[in-house]
C-alpha cells in the first residue's frame, strides 16, 4: 500500500511538552523507549494496545506502530528515527496515517534523559510539524494521549524496578 502525503506545514506551533522524574537509573528509562518489547507495553491512551509495534533504533531506523482502542479501532503511525544519543536523548519523527495509509499529521519528538542524584528526569518535546486540514487542532488529543501514554511508562517502570 502506498502512503499518500498531503501534509502541509503548520503554521501555528502546536507542542507537547511533558517532563516526568522516574525512580529508576537512565539506562533502564532510555531502553523503554528503544525496546520494541517494552514499548509495545506502554505506548499509547489508557487501555490501549499495540498488535504491531516494530522499531529499528537507530538513527535512520523505521518504527511501525499500529495502535488498537478498546473499541477495536486501529490507528496507524510510522516513523524515522532522527537522533540517537545513548542515555542522553532520542529524536524520532511519528506520523499518523488514516483507515487508507494517508497521512495526517506529522510530529517531531524529542525525549531527552538527565540523571539527577541517581533518578531519571525525562522530557518529552512533541511538535507538530506538519498537518493536513482535517488533522487541524489535534494537539488537545495527542496531550492526552501522550500524557497517558507516559503514566503508563511509569506504571512499567515501577513493575521492572519492583523485579
């Protein structure tokens, strides 16, 4: 299937910004995010799942993500991995697709990891980049979302540090 691309720039800089302490050393928080395995277990809204999760994290590398609601629907996205700095920061660009692989919105992410008196803080930076005008306005959802996502990172951390 081919992906169509009628994005256009946005205009009006829409961000993300979420920045989280997590009791657990670097590595482990950075891994979270480069791990297929433990993405899958994370990434996305409350009661969501991933049935396709595929990340290649390296720079340059593809991620395919397809995530399912409770409902069953399935949300689609792709990416390219950027920026890859160990324990440090990782740059990843995600792109939404709708039901026919067009895409809808595009979105630049930046993670960064401080160790701070042996915890991680972590910040995610998720900026719109490009949208098409149905898209238009999605930075209310992709908050929640992203907000949801990462409370359940931090239930995942808790599980992996409690082991």
């Amino acid at each position: 299937m081919e992906t169509k691309n009628n994005l256009v720039a946005n205009p009006v800089r829409q961000e993300v910004n979420i920045t989280r302490i997590f009791d657990a050393p670097r590595e482990l928080v950075f891994k979270m995010w480069t791990d297929p395995e433990l993405v899958e277990k994370w990434w996305g809204p409350k009661d969501f799942t991933n049935p396709v999760c595929k990340l290649d994290a390296r720079v340059g590398g593809a991620m395919r993500i397809v995530m399912q609601g409770p409902d069953g629907m399935k949300y689609p996205t792709s990416g390219i991995f950027t920026e890859i700095i160990e324990f440090e920061r990782i740059v990843f660009t995600n792109t939404k697709e709708d039901e026919a692989g067009n895409a809808e919105l595009e979105v630049l992410n930046t993670v960064t990891f401080t160790e701070i008196n042996g915890k991680t803080k972590m910040t995610l930076k998720a900026t719109v980049v490009m949208e098409t005008p149905a898209a238009c306005g999605s930075v209310d959802g992709m908050n929640v979302g992203w907000n949801q996502s990462i409370d359940r990172f931090a239930d995942l951390v808790q599980v992996l540090i409690n082991k």
